[in-house]
C-alpha cells in the first residue's frame, strides 16, 4: 500500500500550535514543544502506516490516537490521513465534543 499524505486541519492546527505555545510561555522554554513535536511527528506517521491500530471513537469514521495527555483525532482514505483535532486530555470536554461535531 502506497503511503497516506497527513493533512491537517485548520482547527488541528491551531489546537496543536495553541499548546505549543503555551508550554513555551508556562516553562519559559522550548524544550517540552520540541518534544512534543517530534511525539506528535512519531505518532502521525505510525497513523499513516497503519490507520486501524488506533481506536474508533462514536464520531463518523473518526478514530482517535492517544499521545501522553493528549488525543490525535483523525480521518482517513487510501490516500490521505485528516488530522480534525489534537487535544489536550485536561480541557473540558464539552469544547472536544464541539469540535468533533462539526468534522461530520
């Protein structure tokens, strides 16, 4: 099987670089970000390779892959992963849910 391209959303986007950010900010270092993205880099190529290993969530052919406390909501098809969320575990929900409800 040909390898899948990772998309991300714009809402992704802005989660994933929001928690970026804010990591930076609260330990006055980039250290933890950089560590971030080279899990998140890890992890969305192990979705691309293999898509299934990950669990279905309730949500329209989402599933969802968890990554310390954070959760990488995603889409795919024969050619392509949708990355619709990044999230981090410790917010409320109910803005998880939003969100997910809008990607149908």
């Amino acid at each position: 099987m040909a390898k899948r391209n990772v998309i991300w959303t714009r809402t992704a986007d802005i989660q994933f670089v929001g928690i970026l950010e804010y990591w930076v900010n609260k330990n006055k270092s980039n250290t933890y970000s950089k560590k971030l993205i080279k899990l998140v880099s890890e992890r969305t190529k192990q979705i691309a390779e293999q898509p299934l290993i990950f669990k279905a969530t309730d949500f329209k052919d989402t599933r969802v892959a968890s990554l310390e406390n954070f959760s990488i909501f995603y889409k795919f098809n024969d050619k392509e992963i949708i990355i619709t969320a990044f999230w981090d575990n410790r917010q409320n929900p109910k803005k998880l849910l939003k969100i997910l409800e809008n990607k149908k």
